[in-house]
C-alpha cells in the first residue's frame, strides 16, 4: 500500500511539471517593458494564483505527504516494542583506524559494513552511525560484533565483543564505542546499552 501511494504521489509531481513545461516554453523570451494588468487578470491571479505558483505548492505537499509516510512506514516496520537499534562511535580512535563493522544477532549476520575515510572521519569528529535496525521478541538475545582495521604499529587489526541482554517491551540501543585505552597502548572496544 505504501508503494502503491509513493508511487501515486511520483506521478502526481510528475504531472505537476509536465504541465507546468508548456506553459514555461510558451512564455516569450524576454519582454522590454511589462504591460499593466488589467483588473481582471488581476483578480483571477489573487483568486488561483500563477500557475508556477500553484505547482510550487503542489510539489511543497508532495514533499511532506512523503515525509509523513516515510515516518509512518518506520512506525509500521518497526514498532517500538520490538525495536533494537546498534550504533557505532569512536572516542579518539588514534590507535585504531577502523575498516570494517560486522554485527551477528543471535549467530545471524545482519549488518556489515565498509567504512570510507570520510565516514571514518565523521566518527573522530564525534559522529554516531546507526548500522543496524531491526526487530527482536522479547527475551534473552545476543549480540557480536567484529571490529577489522589497522591497529597500532599499522598491523591488521581484528577484534570481537559480545553482549548478551534481555529484550523488554520497551525499544533497545545498542552503542558499540571504540576508545583509546592510554595504558595498555591499544583500542578498547565497549558496549553501551541505552534505554
């Protein structure tokens, strides 16, 4: 139903345009000097508005109604008693320049990801990445995840950790953090639950 609905709300724009291009391809090119309207063009243009106009405002409810129902789609594929969300940050991360992201819930993979120096970037600056979203039953549930980059002296580095927790009825976050640990001269990989 929701395809169905997007894919109306497409066509809707579409229409919008096309039939604002002959309109615009009908208009002289430049005109020296405008002509006074007269009170009736005057009156009509109050009463419906230019039809640019009308189409910008066709298309400003096109762009919300989209909004709405990405909003709506989220709420219907994952409600918030089943909801489970894992995130990953980094807290320096100067001893390890990460790579890869692989998470397994209850031994199935569900996310694996490639990071690019960019993205890596955003995560020193302080950034948060949300790499899987899902839902779970309630219950006893366990989460691995596999850190691959380059640790210190530049050799490859790869590093698991794994958490068990229990799934209420209210949504779970997850945050996987990579830190510096100063005393042992490597990263440190924690898991953060959030309520």
């Amino acid at each position: 139903m929701l395809t169905r609905t997007r894919a109306l709300l497409a066509s809707l724009a579409l229409v919008a345009v096309a039939a604002a291009a002959p309109a615009v391809a009908a208009a002289p090119a430049a005109a020296p000097t405008m002509p006074a309207p007269t009170p009736a063009a005057a009156a009509s243009a109050a009463d419906g508005g230019s039809l640019d106009d009308r189409i910008q405002a066709a298309k400003a409810d096109v762009i919300s109604l989209n909004r709405d129902l990405m909003v709506l789609e989220e709420e219907l594929l994952f409600p918030a008693s089943t909801q489970v969300a894992v995130f990953v940050s980094m807290d320096v991360g100067l001893m390890f320049d990460l790579d890869s992201v692989q998470i397994k819930l209850d031994d199935k993979l569900v996310s694996n990801y490639l990071y690019t120096p960019a993205e890596v970037q955003a995560l020193h600056r302080g950034g948060v990445q949300r790499v899987y979203l899902g839902n779970l039953k309630a219950g006893k549930h366990e989460i691995v995840a596999f850190f691959t980059g380059k640790g210190p002296h530049e050799r490859d580095y790869k590093r698991g950790t794994t958490i068990r927790f229990d799934k209420a009825t209210e949504p779970k976050y997850i945050e996987l953090q990579i830190k510096d640990d100063q005393n042992k001269l490597q990263p440190d990989f924690v898991v953060k639950m959030w309520q």
